[in-house]
C-alpha cells in the first residue's frame, strides 16, 4: 500500500531525481555492486571510504525504522 502511493506521488512530479552522498573512492564499487547498505557492505567485507561522523555513526547504531537497525537502508534523497 504505502509503495502504491509512493509510486503515484512520484509519478505525478514527473521527473525525478535521486541522490546519494559518498566519498568518490566509493564510486567504483557501486558502479559494479550498486548501491549497498552499511550493513550489507560490512557483511559482504568490502572496502569503503565512510564521510560518515563516527560518534553519529555510534548513535544510529541504536536506532531502528519499521523493526529493522537503520544501517539495513540506503540513504537516497528525492528531489
């Protein structure tokens, strides 16, 4: 349901631009692998070069979104 409407909404802007913030030592392996989660990076053990804060990487750590630790997800904005 909440993808159907997610769909429409951005179906209706028309285009749509997603973005995603990395360090460019990153921009190989995502053009061979895709875009990963923190998580699946890890656990797959590939090299990266995080921007990330360390003491807010600590924080998120602890923080989940719809039952699942909020590393699983990808961070993409839309515009």
């Amino acid at each position: 349901m909440e993808n159907e409407r997610l769909s429409s909404v951005l179906r209706k802007k028309g285009r749509i631009f997603l973005y995603y913030l990395t360090h460019r030592d990153n921009v190989a392996s995502i053009l061979c692998k895709g875009i990963l989660s923190k998580n699946r990076i890890e656990i797959a053990g590939l090299e990266y070069t995080s921007i990330a804060k360390d003491s807010v990487q600590r924080r998120r750590n602890r923080i989940e979104a719809f039952g699942r630790p909020i590393h699983d997800y990808v961070p993409l904005y839309l515009v």
